[in-house]
C-alpha cells in the first residue's frame, strides 16, 4: 500500500510540477506563434512516445505485469508517436491539420485507457519495475501538452500574439 501511496503521489506532483513549467515557459511561448509553429515542438516532444515500448521488455517491467496492460499502453505509445511524426511531415498543409486532430485524439485515448486498465487491472507500482518513470513523470506531461494541442486547435488563428518586451534582458520577448 506504501508503494501506491508514493506512485499516485509522485503522479500529483508531477501534474503539479510539469504545470508549473508549462504556465511559466511553454504556453508564453505558444501564444506567440501560429497554430502551426506552436503544434511542431509538442509534436515532437509526443514523437518519443515510443518509451512506452519499454512496458515490453523483461526485466524493465514485473514479469507479473498484466500482459493486457503492458500491450496495450505499448502499442498504443507507438502508435501515438508515429501518428506525431507524420503529422509533422504533413504540417503546415491541411492534412497537417486534420493528422493533427487524430493524433491528438488518439494520444489523449489511448493515456486515459491505459489509466482505465491499469485501475480495471489492479497494477501494482511495483509491477512497473523501471517503467514506473513514464506514468510518474512523462505521462503527465503528455496529457498537459494534449491539452495544449486542443486547445491550438480551438483557439482563434487570430489570436496569436505579438512579443511582449523582456522582462529581463536576453530573457523572454
């Protein structure tokens, strides 16, 4: 029970953390640029999505992780990150856009159903072995940046701003 205790904490605190991060730096910085521009850096960051192979590999993960688990978050990582780099292949066009969309509904799906199983499933921190990084400290990041592509995806184009000014020089701007 104390290692659940530790593996939700850490999964909150990163949520915490990677927020932070994302409200200081990362969304200043996509409110600056077009959809387009602004899809290309969360694309690629999702396009090492391939981690999630790592739920395969005897000895990353318990031999007592449920296979059904382990297959599903993997295949659905691969899948994910292909789906980004094709997206940015196709980008800026307009089936950039809609490659776009269906990665990011397909990303977002398949981190909620591997949550959904891992619940349904009972898996145990420990079953992750070395893996138990990716839901503690990737994971978060990933539904963070998923939604930042819906939200890119709904905002208005026209609303991108201009630069603000420094607020300290060679900072910012």
């Amino acid at each position: 029970m104390r290692a659940q205790i530790c593996f939700f904490v850490s999964i909150v605190f990163s949520f915490v953390a990677w927020g932070v991060v994302t409200g200081s730096l990362i969304l200043p910085e996509l409110r600056r640029r077009g959809r387009n521009e602004a899809l290309r850096p969360l694309l690629m960051f999702h396009s090492f999505r391939f981690v999630g192979l790592a739920f395969l590999v005897p000895g990353v993960v318990s031999p007592d992780l449920p296979a059904v688990f382990a297959e599903g978050a993997a295949y659905g990582d691969i899948v994910a990150a292909a789906l980004a780099l094709l997206t940015l292949a196709l980008l800026p066009g307009r089936l950039g856009i809609v490659a776009a969309w269906v990665f990011n509904l397909w990303g977002s799906a398949d981190i909620i159903h591997a949550n959904y199983e891992g619940v349904r499933l009972g898996v145990q921190a420990g079953q992750m072995g070395a893996a138990y990084f990716l839901p503690t400290f990737i994971v978060p990041l990933f539904l963070i940046t998923h939604g930042l592509v819906f939200w890119l995806h709904l905002r208005n184009e026209n609303k991108a701003a201009a630069p603000r000014p420094a607020l300290l020089p060679g900072i910012g701007g």
